[in-house]
C-alpha cells in the first residue's frame, strides 16, 4: 500500500530522515518507535508532503505521491491524526469533525458520522461542546475522529496516547485495534508507550536518529532485547 524508500528530509541543513525505507501493507497495523528526536513524526509529516522528502521516493497504491501538495494526499486516502492533537479549539466537536470531511462526498457525511459516533459514544453526547474544553482523552479521540471522517484507507496516528491516564491509553489502542479490524483501515503508528504499541502492531521498524535501525513483526521486537533494554524497562 504504501512503500517509502530512500526517504531523506530535510530542516534547513539539518538531516531529520537518512535514507528511510519503510514499507506497509494493506489490512496492516505497523508501528514506528522510538526515542524523542528520532525523526517519527518527521516521517509521518513527510508522507503528508510537509516538509517535502529531499530525496528519495514515497508511492502509495503505485502513485508517486512525494512531490504532490498536501490537499491531494488527502483526498487518495491518507488521513493523520498529528502529535498534541492539533483540534479545532474555538470550535465544536460537529464543526471540528465537518472540517474532517471536507474532502468527501456530502452524501457520505450522516453515515460516517455515525460510524465516529459508534468508535466514540463520548464524541456524540459531546457533540456541541466547544473542543476546547474537552478532556486530553476526549480531544485524542476527536482528532482520530476527524481524521476518519476523510475516509481514510491509510491512517496515519502520532503519538495517541501521549500524556493521558493509562486507562485511557488503553481505550485509544483499543479502538485502534477496532478500526483496523472492523473499518478494514490500514494504520502506521508512531509511539513512545512501546509496548501497547508492539503489542498491537502486525510490524514495527525502530527509528534511531532519523534512520530505521531494526525491524520485525511486533512480537519479534517485543522479545528483542536491544528493544526491551532501549524502551521497555519498567514499561507494561
């Protein structure tokens, strides 16, 4: 589905990405982990084409995309739902999910709507709240929300359980899990809780200052004890 190769990015001078190659297969939950600064969310931010690759090549479903803007990466089917969540604060939850589904059809809007509604009952009773105002787990579930109301083949999700409450960390994976399973939507993860995320992942890759250093199924990674030594002690 998706097939990144040789990927280098740049920020001024600075090498964030150094030869990457990643691949992803439809119906696949894959994982990227690693530590803060290795390059993750660069990678997620450059299949989106901002910043742009400086090299190499990023071919989703045999397109090119790694010079296409942003808009039209969108509307092939790639979604993300970024790092800090990034919502629509001063907006409502319906406002914030109607900008998610700017770039389908009208007629698709009611069923997709209740579709997120379904992944996240707490979003329907929400529905006319300002956004703001939610809570973190609420606002991580209204950007995944968002992000599926473009119909998304490919989701793209940075870092989701970031600073929330462990039971709400496994909520999220848990429909993570459902929406690869039951919306048949491919999912690249990218994650610092490294053992939810291997858990849950088919394939992961290891990302050590802005190269892949290692990967595996995620079971294979989980046992590893480079990994388990590097982002597992103390984790579970």
């Amino acid at each position: 589905m998706l097939a990144i190769s040789g990927v280098h990015t740049h920020y001024g001078n600075i090498e964030a990405l150094s030869g990457v190659d990643v691949e992803i297969r439809s119906g696949e939950i894959v994982t990227l982990i690693g530590a803060n600064g290795a390059g993750k969310s660069t990678l997620l931010m450059t299949i989106c084409g901002n910043p742009r690759a400086s090299r190499g090549r990023i071919i989703f479903e045999g397109q090119d995309i790694t010079r296409l803007p942003t808009h039209q990466i969108v509307g092939l089917g790639i979604a993300q739902a970024p790092e800090g969540r990034r919502i629509f604060a001063r907006m409502s939850v319906m406002e914030n999910l109607q900008m998610g589904a700017t770039t389908t059809k009208p007629e698709y809007f009611d069923h997709d709507l209740d579709r997120v509604f379904a992944l996240f009952p707490i979003l329907k009773e929400r529905r006319g709240q300002r956004a703001g105002t939610l809570s973190g787990g609420e606002q991580q579930m209204l950007s995944i929300a968002r992000a599926l109301m473009s119909r998304p083949r490919l989701l793209l999700l940075d870092e989701p359980s970031l600073g929330l409450a462990p039971l709400v960390v496994k909520q999220i994976f848990r429909v993570v899990k459902e929406i690869n399973e039951r919306e048949r939507v491919t999912v690249f993860l990218v994650e610092q809780n490294a053992f939810h995320a291997l858990r849950l992942a088919h394939r992961a890759y290891v990302m050590v200052t802005g190269r892949i250093s290692m990967s595996g199924t995620g079971r294979e990674l989980l046992s590893n004890p480079e990994v388990r030594l590097a982002y597992l002690e103390g984790g579970g």
